[in-house]
C-alpha cells in the first residue's frame, strides 16, 4: 500500500493524515494539511496523530529517495497544535545517497486558524507563522540493512490472553482495542474504575498500577505500518490516572506531552492488522513523569521503541487555548 501519493486516501487515518506538497523554499520543502478534531484527546489532536501530521509529509518529501523509511524521530511540543491548517516545513540537515539522513520537520499554524493556507510558495509567510512541534527524522532503507542481531534483557511481548475488550472514549470510534485490566484501580466490589468516570466513594477504590499492555487497530482494517507505527505510540490511557482518583484528589487530570521519541526496529510484516503494545511509567516526580514503551507485531516481533516526557496537569487546561 503506498502512503506518499496524492490519491484520495482509502482508510480513516490517511484522510485524516494527509498532506499535500506546496514547494521549495529556500529552507527546504513546503507541505500543508488539515488537523482534524475528530483524533483529538478532548479539544486537542492527539499527540501521537501529530506527530503522524509530520511524518506523513516527510514520507512524501522521501518518496523518491533510497531512504524510504524512518530509523527514528524525536518531536519537541512547543504548543498546542489546534484542529485546523497547518503547513510542514522540512529541511534537510544530513544528506547521503544510499545511508542515512536527517531532516527536521516542523509543523507550523497561523494565530488565526481562518487564515488561508499559502497556495504557492510565493504565499508563505514563515514570520506570520508559529511553530507547534519541532521534529528530527532520522531515514534509512530496513529492507537494505545488513548485519547481526543480539537481544539482551529486552521485554517481551505481553500476553494477549488477559485482554479484553475495551472501547475508547477519544478517537474509539477509529480504533478496537483489548486492554488488560489488571493494572487498572478498582472499586469495594473490585470492578475496574473507569478513570474519567465517576466510581461514588472515592475513599473505596483500590489504587491500581501506572502501566498497560493492550492490542489494537485500526476498525477499518488499515494495515499497520511505519506511518501508523507513532500513533499506536502514544494511544493509550494516560498511565497516571490508572493509580486512581484517590491518588489524584479526585481532581480530573490531563497528560500533555512535551516530548516523544520512537525508534523503529523492523518493518511490519505484510498483512500486519494489529500492534500489541506494553507501557510503563517508572517515575512521576512533581507531577513530570518518563513514559517506556514497546510495539510489537501480533506475532510478538518488535516493530518499535518509545520513550516520552509528560506532565500531569489540571483537566481545565486541555481546553483553554
């Protein structure tokens, strides 16, 4: 399945992800695209859709190129990317015929999201612009990679046996997910507490584990891949509100991310319709908190590592601009 042409996209997240290429600058090359609300965590875009906003134009930007898939990004929020145009503005920092490269993406909206996108590159204004999320993407070719493979006190895939199945609140309605429900709180009669619901006597609910394994994809049926492979990275249930309302006051939090890592480990198999997913969060220090994660194939081969740094911050804040 090609993710890089500009045909009308077949599955939900390819509509949702697409872009289109405006130009050359003399920064480099000029992409635009819609962020939509409906992949959001309350008002704003899930981070890990973002993050896919990004790496869909730099697939395009690479689609002639030796280096077709990305080895690894880093992305840096530095504001709330809001429901609505934005361009992408790649500029090669490492270039290479057959190895790797380095590029940095950043994804850029206008203050005033009614503002209408340039046409041409002779429209754009980077100065009227304000950049939301600054990436660096590492490409390389997998199917060329050669060498020897060692694993050493690496996590496993989680057992898919224990999962059941769960529907999401945000963005459920693209997704069927099973989760394991063992690490979640739980209430006097030890059902699990859902954790943006009322659960009645907060002073009765078990405190339950910051970390989650869980199986899904997409409900459509689309094909995981290295573009789908960010988002799966960071669909999840905030692990901090698994330790429960007691923990948190009964306060209703939100998680922004201020930054993610993910380092792609091998290809999907073809035919690939699910990820299996394990994530953990060892320290939560003044509400800041590092975020492991691992993708895997339904077979249990590593498709990807994440690593993230959030915070823990008032409900109210997701929806103030």
């Amino acid at each position: 399945m090609s993710l890089v042409k500009n045909s009308a996209p077949l599955y939900q997240f390819d509509e949702a992800t697409n872009s289109t290429f405006i130009g050359t600058t003399q920064a480099g090359s000029l992409y635009a695209g819609k962020a939509s609300a409906e992949w959001a965590i309350g008002s704003v875009p899930n981070v890990s859709y973002v993050v896919s906003l990004l790496l869909d134009s730099v697939l395009r930007h690479f689609d002639n190129r030796h280096q077709k898939h990305p080895v690894a990004l880093n992305c840096f929020f530095l504001g709330k990317t809001l429901a609505g145009p934005y361009v992408v503005e790649i500029t090669e920092l490492k270039k290479s015929r057959k190895g790797y490269c380095v590029c940095r993406a950043e994804l850029k909206q206008y203050k005033d999201l009614d503002t209408a996108l340039p046409r041409s590159v002779d429209e754009y204004d980077a100065q009227a612009m304000v950049t939301n999320v600054y990436g660096v993407f590492t490409m390389g070719n997998m199917h060329e990679e050669q060498g020897r493979t060692h694993y050493h006190k690496n996590k496993i895939a989680p057992s898919t046996d224990a999962m059941e199945p769960f529907q999401y609140v945000f963005m459920g309605d693209f997704i069927n997910a099973k989760v394991n429900m063992s690490t979640f709180p739980r209430d006097g009669n030890g059902e699990p507490v859902l954790v943006r619901g009322s659960h009645g006597g907060s002073d009765e609910v078990v405190d339950g584990q910051p970390e989650l394994s869980q199986c899904m994809g997409f409900r459509d049926e689309r094909p995981v891949d290295v573009k789908s492979i960010p988002y799966y990275c960071d669909m999840f249930i905030a692990m901090p509100l698994l330790l429960g309302p007691k923990f948190w006051n009964d306060n209703q939090i939100w998680c922004p991310t201020m930054q993610i890592e993910v380092q792609f480990k091998r290809l999907p198999p073809q035919g690939c319709k699910e990820i299996i997913g394990h994530f953990n969060v060892p320290h939560i220090i003044n509400n800041r908190f590092d975020l492991d994660g691992e993708i895997y194939d339904e077979n249990g081969e590593i498709l990807a590592v994440t690593k993230h740094q959030c915070l823990v911050v008032d409900w109210s804040r997701n929806t103030k601009l």
